[in-house]
C-alpha cells in the first residue's frame, strides 16, 4: 500500500491503494433513500449543513461526500456531510427537519481513483472502477464513499467536475 492521503490536491491516477485514516464527519444520515432521489437530497441538504456547521463553529477539513454503507440498489444508506476536524459534540438540526450527527468514516485499506465528469457519468465510472480494482487483485468491500471535490457552483462545464471515488478494501 502506498500512503497518499485522502483529498489530495491532484486527482488520483488509475486506481490508488493505500491505508486510509479515520474520519470525524458531521453528516445527515438516511435509509432506503431511493437514487432518483438523491440530487433533491444533496442539493438541498449540502448548502444548509454548511450554514449550520459554521453556526457551531465547526471546522470543516474536506469536501462534501457521501458515505454509503452498502451497495446501492434502487435506494442506498448512506451519511451526507463532511470530514471536520473535531467530531460534533451535539447533533444540529436542518430546517429540513434532517439532524447532523457525528459519524465516523472508519480507518482501514482502501483503493482510490479520481472521476472527471458530470454526475450523470458516476455509475459508469463506478463500474469501471470496481473492474480496474478487482483486476488489481484487490476484494472490494460494501463501505465506500464519493467525494464532491468539485464545486459545481464554480464549475459550471461539467467535463471538469472531479469526484474521488473511494471504496474500503475486504
């Protein structure tokens, strides 16, 4: 295993292994979430969590992300938020009525790649990740997360968006 970190400055090249550190998230977590749902979630949740995570005073140390704890079928589990340097000592709630809790994303080996693309593009890049991986000789495991390293705010041509895709090792 190499040891680069999560979030690097550049995007990852092909598929990168190494033994990924626990994260401290302060994140919205939801269940049997249908997938033609999730833009609705992420556009309106991202925005507010970030109001209510300076509010608390937060400091947040990574981009958005969504962490699934397994595979996706019509509908995911999955915990929306952000990597912040100190787990949240008390939930906050969204005027979505949706609550921010402190959720870790666990420590152990993992495999890496960067998707450049719009977000139409991610189960095809998903795919062909979890092939390069297998091909890898790695057994991906059910816990992997996407971070929106991207703004799509402030990148408006979608070719450019960059989204790592990463996935913890069996």
């Amino acid at each position: 295993m190499t040891s680069p970190m999560y979030f690097p400055d550049e995007p990852y090249e092909g598929v990168t292994t190494f033994d990924g550190r626990e994260l401290h998230l302060a994140a919205v977590q939801v269940r049997d979430f249908a997938l033609a749902e999730m833009p609705r979630l992420m556009d309106g949740t991202f925005p507010e969590l970030f109001a209510a995570l300076d509010d608390a005073g937060a400091v947040v140390c990574g981009p958005p992300l969504s962490l699934h704890s397994r595979l996706p079928t019509d509908t995911a589990d999955l915990a929306l938020g952000v990597p912040v340097t100190a787990a949240l000592a008390n939930e906050l709630e969204l005027s979505s009525g949706l609550r921010v809790v402190a959720t870790p994303c666990p420590a152990g080996p993992v495999a890496a790649t960067s998707y450049l693309g719009g977000y139409d593009g991610l189960g095809e890049a998903w795919g062909a990740f979890m092939g390069a991986v297998a091909a890898d000789g790695h057994t991906p495991g059910t816990t992997f997360f996407e971070a929106y390293v991207s703004n799509p705010a402030e990148t408006p041509d979608s070719s450019k968006l960059r989204t790592d895709l990463v996935i913890f090792l069996a």
